[in-house]
C-alpha cells in the first residue's frame, strides 16, 4: 500500500509564525514528537511550557491570550480525552481562542480519523464537533495551509479550534 | 487559624497593580472584600487557577500575578507545582488556602487531611521561596518579602471560612466579568505606559 507522507514539521512552524504564536503550549505526543516538538523546542523564536498534563495547557492558553499572546497547545488525542471538561469550561463557555494541536495516536496511515480501528481516534472529529469546536484536518503537507487562517479565525473569534494531525510528522 | 475574608483583605491592602486569580468561594468572598478590576474568576474547571496564572504571569512580565487557589483545588492539579517551578516567571505568588475540605462540593474532608504537607511539596516540586502562615500578624509582617520576590513564590495559608458571602456563580462564570476584567486590565496597562 501506498504510503503518503505526513505534514512537515517545518511546514507546521512556519504556519504557527505566520499566525504569531509566541508560545507553545506542551506535552510530548508521539505524533508530533521527532517532527515538531523537538524543533519547536530549539526554536529561539517561540516559547515553550512543558507541562504535566494536558488540562493545564488549557488554562495556560487561555491566560495568555487574555494577556494578549497568541499561543497554540500542543499534545495527543488522550490529551485531549482527558481536557475535555477544561476544554467545555474555557474554551467553548468562556470564548478563549485555546488552538490545539493534537495528533492522532495510532491512527491507521491508510485509514480516515472515522474509520479508526482505535476507538481514541475515532470518537475525536464527533467529539470535537459536538463540543462546537472548529476543527481542521492535517494529513499532508498541502493540508498545513489550513492551519495559519484557523488560528486566525480562532483569535478574531476568540472561539478555540483544533487541528487534529493524522499523519506522523516529517522533521 | 486566619479567616479567609480577612486573608484576603490584607492581600488586597498590598497587592498594588497585581492581577489576584480566584475560584469558587475565595472569589466570591473578594468580590465581597476585596473588589478590584483586576480580580480575575475566569477559571472555569476546578484545579485550574494556579494554570491560568501561570499563563497570565507569562503573558504580562511587567506585572505581578497573585493566584489565591484552595488545597482541594491544588489536589486536582498537583503537576501544576512542576510546570511552574520549571517554567520560573518572576512574577507569579502562588497562594493556597488550605482548609482541609473540599468546600464547594459539601465541605466533604480532603484525602490526606493532617498527613498532607503542600510546602514540601511545592520545596520538592522546585520551588525555592516557600512559606506557611498560620496568623493575621504574620501575614502582614510577610507579605512584603512575599511580593518583593523575583522567582515564583508558594505560600500556605492555614484558614478557615470567614463570613458567608454571596454566591454569584453567573457573575463569575459570565461574559460581564470576563468584559469587565478586559477593560480593567487595558486601563491598568495604559495607565503603566502613561
């Protein structure tokens, strides 16, 4: 079977740079981790929290951008699982522009996020949508694009918005 | 022991131009005793007051933020002591009122209670400025130093409930207040730049 490459972690910098994001929001997701994380994290450019759990990261978000900062949270679809009421609470009932990136731990490369054997991966985009919650899909590289104009709708909305990424990530 | 609403207006009699977070009764007995623009209730999930801190605290460097947070509140988000004692803003006091209930949901006793050590955890977490203050008078003799610090800061205050206040769970969970906090914290940040 075909295998089609994932977004470029660089492609995915870029984005966040030109949406103005300061601050990176984190905790380590596997998806994400060699493309994404590891640079972001050498990046003199932008700010990074590590964190201990996800729900933090929320609240973390959320002041930020009430200190006028642009920042994005960056973890797992569990982590997100696991946020969800900080997510409900904050996000959606406070109108905090909270932007997450969440990779798709172990979704099938040939497989749409519904069509998931695993259940953590499957249950997001209905989740995520009934929640309210913008959500774009990161598959490919070409896909990035997407990613800079929703974080900025996201602050002209103040609404969060989650890109859910379905592909491992290239450095 | 030291009654909340009288911790809170000492805390307000020093705290200048700092930001104060509160959650849950301890906010609602500031908008009672400790009213001020930059009162900020916004927390929305119990746990998470020292984490909006800390993003407030990342986001406005020039200003100190003050999170009055409650220990049963601490208890859901223990990792938070980490994440601020690795992230480090110099401006952030991390207060924790410890009553030993959760008192939001019934007064129901904390797991723990009399074996929980909440400054040796915050010590170990890698906080080096940790205090617990069990009276009014040391409080005010403290508080100074408190707020005078360059690095995060946590502090246990040994306290019971004070006089009731007023619950007004709209307010602090509503659009006015989140409105009400923008609009004081920009007139705060003109008034610095003037």
């Amino acid at each position: 079977m075909f295998e089609y490459p994932g977004p470029k972690g660089s492609s995915i910098t870029a984005a966040l740079k030109a949406a103005n994001i300061e601050f990176v929001v984190a905790l380590p997701d596997i998806t994400t981790s060699d493309g994404l994380l590891w640079p972001l994290s050498r990046d003199p450019d932008l700010k990074l929290v590590r964190l201990c759990k996800e729900d933090e990261g929320v609240s973390i978000c959320a002041g930020l951008a009430v200190a006028g900062k642009r920042s994005v949270l960056l973890m797992q679809n569990t982590g997100y699982l696991d946020s969800v009421n900080a997510i409900r609470a904050i996000g959606v009932e406070f109108e905090r522009p909270v932007c997450m990136i969440v990779g798709l731990l172990s979704k099938e490369p040939h497989l749409k996020p519904s069509e998931s054997g695993r259940y953590a991966v499957r249950l997001m985009e209905p989740l995520i949508d009934v929640m309210g919650v913008e959500r774009i899909g990161i598959e490919t590289d070409d896909d990035v694009a997407k990613l800079a104009p929703a974080i900025a709708r996201a602050f002209e909305s103040s609404k969060p918005m989650v890109a859910l990424i379905e592909r491992m990530v290239r450095p | 022991m030291m009654k909340r609403d009288e911790v809170l207006k000492v805390i307000h009699e020093h705290r200048g131009n700092a930001v104060v977070v509160a959650h849950f009764h301890t906010a609602f007995d500031m908008m009672r005793v400790a009213s001020h623009p930059l009162n900020y209730y916004s927390v929305g999930a119990m746990g998470q007051a020292s984490s909006h801190g800390l993003g407030l605290a990342l986001g406005l460097p020039e200003r100190k933020i003050i999170v009055v947070d409650g220990d049963g509140s601490l208890l859901m988000n223990l990792g938070t002591l980490v994440t601020i004692a690795e992230a480090a803003p110099p401006n952030l006091i991390h207060f924790v009122g410890e009553n030993g209930v959760y008192e939001t949901n019934g007064s129901h006793p904390l797991p723990g209670i009399g074996r929980t050590d909440f400054p040796a955890m915050a010590r170990a977490a890698g906080f080096r400025k940790v205090y617990r203050i069990e009276t009014i008078a040391d409080l005010r003799t403290e508080l100074p130093e408190i707020l005078s610090q360059n690095e995060p800061v946590f502090c246990s205050l040994m306290m019971v409930e004070g006089e009731q206040s007023r619950e007004d769970w709209l307010y602090i969970n509503g659009p006015k207040h989140r409105a009400e906090f923008a609009q004081g914290l920009k007139a705060a940040r003109a008034a610095s730049n003037r």
